[in-house]
C-alpha cells in the first residue's frame, strides 16, 4: 500500500509514461544533481531507494515488475563529461523504452521548495535553473522518451532578500497602520 503523495506521483508517472510501453519494455532512471550539495542531491538520493530490476528480470514477472535500471551520472564539475552525454551512452548500450530523470529545480519562491513536484515529459536541462547552458536531456537527443521529476529545492538570494523585505514591510504596515485609520 502506498501512501497517498507516493500513491499521487506514480499516478501522475504513470499518466505521462508512453501508451503503448509494454509491461515488459525497460525503464532506465536517472538520479541528476551533486550528490556533495545538499540542495542539489535529491537525484542521486532518490537513485538510492530505486530497486533496480534489470539484472534478474523475467519477462514472466511482466504483470508484477518491469526491467528497471538506475544511475546516478554526477555532474560535469566533478566528471568533466557532460551528463546528457553520460546518459546516452547508457541509453545506447541498454536500450530502455523510457527515462524517468529526477533532478533538483529553482524555485521562483521561498514558499515553493520542498512543497511541490513537477512532472513532465519533456526531459530536462541540467543546470539551468542556475544558469548553466548544459545538453538537454529529451527524447530529441536521446532518441527515447525522457520523463523529468522535479522537486524545488533551492531559490536564489535575491528571491530571499526581496521575500524578506515584503514580509517586513507587511508587518511593520501591520503594527503601524496610518493616521486615520
């Protein structure tokens, strides 16, 4: 029995998986984010809880489990391979019918980290939250369908100053009102 956010994103995946994937087609899943950085380690921590099934699968077992594969590519700062391409390497050897990427995003607000999840299928840009021109992971480059989860987790400074700044504003109008009032 899953719990009920569990219960929700495997809905919300399974909604945006290919139609016609068959139970017996394999999925890789790839853990994006520097697994050293707090903010940005929820890829390769999520890779962690992922029971790959690859190695021992039996296309009999199709009702219950599909072949699944995970990695965690790292990112090119501590690599020197940029990560799109790490993961097409993989993709070639083992040939998956889908990706699911999992990977930290930026949020706009400070209220958005950690309190949603985005779900798309439209892959990925590593690092662009950050500003980073890095190799979009998709199914243009990669030649498979790329499901990309996102989970806010780190907003820029300016967004906390100017965040923080309203808030004190707000309050000081809340224990100060004008004359007259």
């Amino acid at each position: 029995q899953l719990l009920p956010v569990s219960q929700a994103v495997a809905e919300s995946l399974q909604s945006v998986m290919p139609a016609d994937m068959p139970p017996e087609a394999g999925v890789l899943v790839v853990g994006l984010g520097n697994y050293q950085t707090t903010a940005d380690a929820i890829g390769p921590k999520t890779i962690s809880y992922i029971q790959p099934t690859r190695h021992f699968y039996q296309k009999d077992w199709a009702e219950e489990i599909r072949p699944v594969a995970a990695i965690s590519p790292g990112v090119v700062g501590n690599t020197g391979i940029e990560t799109a391409l790490l993961i097409k390497g993989v993709v070639r050897q083992i040939k998956p019918a889908c990706l699911i990427v999992i990977d930290a995003l930026a949020a706009r607000s400070i209220s958005n980290i950690m309190s949603s999840i985005q779900i798309c299928n439209t892959g990925i840009r590593p690092g662009s939250g950050v500003q980073n021109r890095r190799q979009a992971v998709n199914q243009a480059y990669l030649g498979v369908p790329v499901i990309a989860v996102g989970i806010p987790t780190v907003v820029h400074g300016a967004t906390i100053i100017r965040e923080s700044a309203d808030l004190c504003m707000q309050r000081l109008a809340a224990e100060n009102p004008p004359p007259g009032l």
